[in-house]
C-alpha cells in the first residue's frame, strides 16, 4: 500500500530561508508523454516557463529537456485546497489543548503543506486563529512556513479572530487588523461564535474592504434569517466571499434550504463544503446539500478541513478523498465531484483556470488509473506537476500471494507466476506498474 509520507524540502523551515533561485522561477522544459486525458485521448504534454506549452498526441512531440513516461497515467488539472486549518493539523496526538507555541506550529503546517501537495493539492487556503489565546504567534508561524514552501506549493493563509463584537471583541478586532498587515491575504472567522453575528460579518467585511481582501468565512448554515443577512451584505463584494461548510443547511426543510441557496446564488457566494467532517470552527457536522446548491446555480467548492487534529483525528486531507464522497455519497459525477476539489476550488481561491491545453499554467496532477472514476477509487500513485516542475511522487505496489498449488503451474495465462522456491507476485492485479 502506498506511502505517502512526504519528503522533507531541502533546508528546514525557517524565516530566514532564500527566496526560491531561477530553478524554481524558470523550470527546465518537460515532456510529460502517453498521458490518458479525462476525455479518453492520450496525448504528449511539453511544459516550459511555468506553463504549458503543447499538447499533442502520443509520439508527436520533441522533448526538449526532461522527458516522463506517463503510460497509465491519467493526466488532470491539479486540485487546491480551500479549507485548511494549518494551525492546528497534526495535533490530535498532544493529549491537550493544541499547542500554539511558534516552532511547533511552523513545523506542523509545514508538514501538512507537504502532506497535502504530496496528495496533489498545488494550492492550500489556511485558516489561522489570531487574538486571543493564539495571539499573533500562529500566523508569524504559518508566513515562515509559507516563505519556506515557496516553489514546492502555493500557501496561502486566512486570519481567524473568534470574537469582534462589543466590548470583548475589540481586542480581536485588532488583532484582525494586524494580521493583515502581516501579510494574512484573507481575512475570515466564524460568526456563529459571535454574540452579534450580523455584527461580526460587518466587522469581517469592513476590514476586508479596507485592505480589498477576500472573506472566507466558517458558518454552519442552519439558521436561514442569518445565512440571508450574510448574503445580503456580501453581495457584489469582490474579490469575493466564501461560506464553509454551511453543513446545517442540509437540515433545513426543503424550502428555506431552497430559498436560501438562490439568494447565496445571487450575492456570487462560493460554498466550501466538507465531505470528509467537520473542523474546530464549527461545531456541528454534516456536508452542505451540495445538489442544491448547484442546481440554484452556486458554486460549490469541497475542501478537507481537519487534517488529524481534534475535530477529525484520522482527517487524511486528500482532495481526491472529497471527490470520491461527493461522488459516492451526493450524487455527483465524477467529473462534476473533482471539478469541485480543482476548478471550483482554484475559482474560490482566485487562482487562474487550468486545462490541460496550450497556454494554461502549468498545475497538474498525474493519477494511475484509465479514468476519474478509477482514479477517484483507487488514486494511490500520484505524480505532482506546480509551476511546471515535478515537485511530488507517490508510488504505490500491490502484490499478490497466490496459494502453495497455485504456485507451482507453469501455464503461460496463470495470473500468479513463480521461481523456484517462492511464489510470484503479480504488481497491481491489472497491467504493469
């Protein structure tokens, strides 16, 4: 079975750590050759300069530099992850609260960056709690570990203050301001928490204003009279908003749940849900009612959410994970469940699109198997393309042991093979490896 433990960047993180040389800026040309596309063609792919440069079929491209054989492969436009708490990921194991000492918490968003680039995530949005207990040290955290990633991902982090409303919550009210000075590029929170939550988005939209910064906030959706406020006033806003994971509308009845998707609809509002649980922020779980959502015509982003911390100690943080519960358990199709943890999530994130076609960036990812069905099944080895450089490789083999008497036929069709004295193991089941 696979091992996707990431491999560590060359240096350890550190603030001090150089920008990333012209090897990171200006990647050597590469031919990425007998890739399945998702439309069944296969195709040469020729990166160069971050970006793709041409796609051909099979054979008919020159390599120019580095060439990788993707036969059984299926070649896709590289998932992001929209939701994301660095903060707190990979501390279900301390046995208290989450520490939020510097080090640690740079060593831990560190790592599942890492993680999630490893499962083709080339883009995170990370959620980081400022104020309060957490103060301002996290998010200095998370800027050095996103300084350290440079040319391996595209990290990107969302101040979190808990209160900031009245009296208790000018304290956060500050520290929201003072993140994004830092160098936080979206300013969120959860207002569900808030005394006022009407205030509390004012307050979030105010400041986003100020800075033009987008706003993402966690909201468990379940009380429609709120969610239509939100929508009211986030209308128009640009560069936009985001509302995750909004899981209580799904129990709403049929009708406000109804009205309440056309009016997020209509304000241009992004929905970033979570099929693999909930996160610290809200409370409750459950997966937005991601159907109707789409059917009112918003768009639907999926993320991951906790990555093993408390709120979900076994959180595996694998877009393709998301895709394949959308797909298994709401009803998409496959190719409308990756669209969501790739093209949606890249909209969300205001990153550029990406189409395996000449002149798109060159985000990809590369996934064993002859289909997205196939691929949201059993995706194990993976092959990360960021900026035109491969910058991730996960290999998985599967063996087989066949029983003592199935091990000593010579027939040329027998699907296990021996040598004297030990059985054969056929790679993967089906085809080479």
């Amino acid at each position: 079975m696979p091992d996707s433990r990431p491999q560590p960047p060359s240096r350890p993180p550190s603030s001090s750590a150089p920008a990333p040389g012209p090897a990171a800026d200006d990647p050597a040309p590469l031919l990425l050759c007998g890739a399945r596309l998702a439309d069944g063609r296969t195709v040469d792919v020729r990166l160069g300069g971050g970006r793709i440069e041409a796609v051909g079929t099979a054979g008919s491209l020159a390599a120019d530099g580095t060439r990788i054989d993707l036969t059984g492969y299926l070649l896709l436009p590289a998932p992001a992850e929209p939701h994301a708490h660095a903060d707190t990921a990979l501390s279900a194991g301390t046995g208290g609260p989450v520490p939020y000492d510097p080090r640690d918490v740079q060593g831990r968003a560190t790592e599942a960056a890492l993680l999630q680039l490893g499962h083709g995530a080339t883009a995170l949005r990370a959620h980081v709690r400022v104020g309060d207990v957490a103060g301002l040290g996290a998010l200095t955290a998370v800027l050095r570990a996103e300084c350290s990633l440079r040319g391996l991902t595209e990290l990107t982090t969302v101040a979190v203050p808990r209160v900031l409303t009245g009296v208790a919550g000018a304290d956060g009210l500050a520290a929201l301001r003072d993140a994004v000075k830092m160098g936080a590029s979206v300013v969120g929170g959860c207002p569900d928490l808030d005394p006022d939550p009407t205030g509390y988005v004012e307050a979030v939209l105010e400041v986003a204003a100020e800075h033009g910064c987008p706003v993402d906030l966690h909201t468990d959706g379940a009380d429609p009279a709120h969610m239509a406020r939100f929508a009211a006033m986030a209308g128009g806003l640009r560069p936009g908003v985001a509302l995750g994971p909004c899981g209580g509308l799904a129990r709403l009845p049929a009708e406000p749940a109804a009205r309440t998707a056309d009016r997020l609809a209509a304000a241009g509002v992004t929905v970033v849900c979570l099929p693999q649980g909930g996160c610290g922020a809200v409370d409750r779980r459950g997966t937005a009612p991601v159907r109707l959502l789409r059917s009112a015509g918003v768009r639907v982003a999926a993320g991951s959410g906790a990555l093993r911390d408390v709120s979900n100690p076994v959180g595996r943080g694998d877009p393709l994970e998301a895709a394949y519960l959308l797909a298994s358990r709401h009803g998409l199709s496959a190719e409308d469940a990756y669209a969501a943890v790739s093209a949606s999530a890249r909209a969300a994130l205001g990153l550029p699109e990406v189409r395996v076609e000449a002149g798109f960036p060159a985000e990809l990812l590369a996934v064993r198997g002859d289909g997205l069905p196939g691929a949201l099944s059993l995706g194990y080895s993976r092959i990360v393309v960021h900026r035109g450089r491969v910058v991730a490789r996960t290999s998985a083999v599967r063996e087989y042991c066949g029983p003592a008497a199935s091990t000593s036929s010579n027939s040329s069709d027998s699907p296990v093979s021996s040598t004297e004295g030990e059985p054969g193991l056929p790679r993967q089941g089906r085809g080479s490896v």
